[in-house]
C-alpha cells in the first residue's frame, strides 16, 4: 500500500514520524509530510504547497491518505476529490494523540477499514469503522472481490446485494473456481456450482453472485459478474501486422471462448517479437503487460499443442502462441481456446489455477 500521511501540530507530527516507522515495518510504502513549521523537527517532508492541491495530488498517486488531525480539516480537503468508491484512495483519520482511528472514505474497497484495524493494532487507538456490514458483522461482497481479486461488474447490483444481505435475505453464489474456506449464512451456494453442496436452485434466489471468467452466465434475475483475473492472450503474427488486426483477432477468439476481457491478466508471445509494434501498440491500448519467451523456453513447455512446421521454420518453436499462454500461467494452468489464425494473427488462451477463499 502506498500511504501519505500529513500531520499539522507538533505532537500530530512526532504521532506521524513513529506511525510511518512502524506502518513501514508492516510493509507500507509511506511518505510522511508536515506543515513546514513542523516538519523539519520531525523528519517528515514538508508540505510545500496548498492542502487542497497537496490532496488532490496523492488522491491520484497514492493507494490511502492519512490525516493526523481534525476529522473537519480532512473532509473539507478531500470533498472537491471524491468520485467513486470502486476508484477513491482510502482515508483515515487520528487524532493527534493517537485517541481514536477512523475510516472516512472507501472503507472496503480502498481498504480504510483494514488501515484502520492497524493502526489501531498498532497504537491502542478505538477504531470507528461505520460501514453497516461491519457493524452487523454480514458478508460484504466487495471486501470478498477485493479479498479474490475479482473485478466487480454490476455496481447497481452490487449495492443490491448489501441491502438485501442486511434485509438478511439469501443471497445466491455460483461459482467457477474452487471454493476454499466456510461460505457465509448469507450465501447460498447453486446446488449445480459445488459437488455434493445442498445449496438452493438458481431460479429460487432472485439476486446473486456469480464468479466467473465469462460476464454470459445468468444464474439469478439479479447477477452481479465477479471476474477474476486470470486468463492469458497467447498471440503470434506475421511481421508489420497492425494493431487493428491483432485486437479484432483477440476480440475474437475471447468472444469464442465465452471470456470476459476483464479475465486478462496478461499478454505472451516469443522474444522474436518483443519489439513488433503492432503488439506493443495493443499492450499499451489495454494496459496489460507484454511477456515475451525464448523459443527454447517455449519448446520445453508440456502439452499437447497445434504444431506448426513453417512457424518451426522462422521461430524455432512449433506453436507460439499456444506455448506462450501456457508458459505465462504456470504450473496448474490449462488451454481453455486453442489456436485461432486470422490475417496473419494467431491467438490462444490459457488460464491460471485458480480459487476463491471466504
């Protein structure tokens, strides 16, 4: 986590200096600042520009903020920043005696709640966490997606599911993945998700969740998609191939394979292609990282793969592609598309073992 933390007296700042220590130690990535007055004492960074500009900085470049000081000061300095709760830094406020620890922003998701919880661990400070499902000690589905790195899809469903876990009415789970862990009472599991479970039918429960690489399941009238991200594009092309052509195939062959293009976690080929502009360019437009490996690495990758003796012939490897996607998922992982080829582009995917824990 990559915390600010900004303090504004001289007993807030000694509070800020020794909790950006021990947040550090907890493996936090910490820039403690002070007003000017106070900072050079303390060893903390001096503020050097107007809060608000300060706040709305660190909004963009950090994971939390910490003020050390009034609640008042905090919220005023945050209110022109604050968009969504899916997007939003978490913040938290102490006093600058250490009294009390609140979570003020983005509690689940932004995980105020759990800087919270520490801080509080860390200095005897009385947390004071709002959220209802905290409160109520209920399911909270976006400390679960959070928790099993799932991509939330329906956020108007998603507050559905809150309302109704506090109404304490069933909420339906089917899932893809293993299920490791005791489900909340709050759930119950599709009767056709996990062997042996006696959960209720879908069509029993009008809202529930489903986790899945494909955003196509309907299992409930209400379906919030959970997506994890997991799924790897292996693509091979001819030299000079544009990005238009390399993104129609990958759309392609992920419409085929019923994937959600949230599921990608990555993009793999051989090194031969590390510089192919028309790769990068589709590595840059989705944000996903370009992995590329030798062909002797590709070559020593177990399976059964679509051989190929003219891609053998330029490459050193008999499928690209394929091998790519099942080199980047590693141990446990399986093809789930094989190759496609379209205008020079071949494309595959694998997917990562995977599981969702409670």
């Amino acid at each position: 986590m990559k915390l600010a933390m900004i303090s504004f007296t001289q007993r807030g700042s000694r509070l800020n200096e020794s909790l950006s220590r021990a947040l550090s130690l907890q493996g936090c990535d910490c820039t403690a600042f002070a007003v000017a007055k106070y900072a050079e004492d303390c060893g903390l960074e001096p503020l050097t520009e107007p809060l608000a500009d300060w706040t709305r900085r660190m909004f963009t470049e950090m994971d939390a903020l910490l003020f050390i000081g009034a609640t008042g000061i905090a919220v005023r300095s945050i209110a022109p920043c604050v968009n969504d709760k899916l997007q939003d830094p978490a913040v938290v406020v102490m006093d600058e005696k250490g009294m009390f620890a609140i979570s003020l922003l983005s509690g689940h998701v932004g995980g105020a709640n759990e800087l919270t919880a520490m801080l509080a661990n860390l200095t005897g400070a009385i947390p004071v966490i709002t959220t209802a499902t905290d409160v109520n000690g209920r399911f909270a589905v976006d400390v679960f997606a959070k928790k099993n790195a799932l991509s939330i899809c329906e956020r108007e469903i998603a507050k559905l599911i809150s309302a109704k876990v506090l109404d304490e009415e069933k909420i339906g789970l089917f899932c893809e993945a293993e299920v490791i862990g005791e489900i909340p009472e709050e759930l119950s599991v599709y009767e056709r998700c996990v062997p042996g479970s006696t959960g209720n039918a879908a069509e029993e429960i009008s809202t529930g969740i489903c986790v899945s690489v494909s955003e196509r399941p309907q299992p409930y009238r209400n379906t919030l998609h959970l997506i994890p991200n997991n799924v790897v594009l292996g693509i091979g092309c001819k030299r000079g191939t544009p990005l238009e052509k390399i993104e129609a195939q990958a759309e392609q062959a992920l419409f085929s394979a019923g994937v959600s293009m949230k599921a990608v976690c990555a993009i793999a080929s051989i090194d031969l292609k590390a510089e192919e502009e028309g790769l990068l360019a589709f590595a840059k437009k989705t944000g996903l990282p370009f992995l590329t490996f030798s062909a002797e690495e590709l070559q020593a990758v177990n399976g059964e793969f679509s051989a190929s003796a003219f891609v053998q012939s330029i490459t050193g490897v008999d499928n690209v592609c394929e091998r790519s996607a099942m080199l980047a998922v590693g141990e446990g992982g399986r093809l789930i598309q094989k190759k496609t080829a379209q205008d020079g582009v071949t494309v595959a995917l694998a997917m990562k073992h995977w599981e969702i824990s409670f």
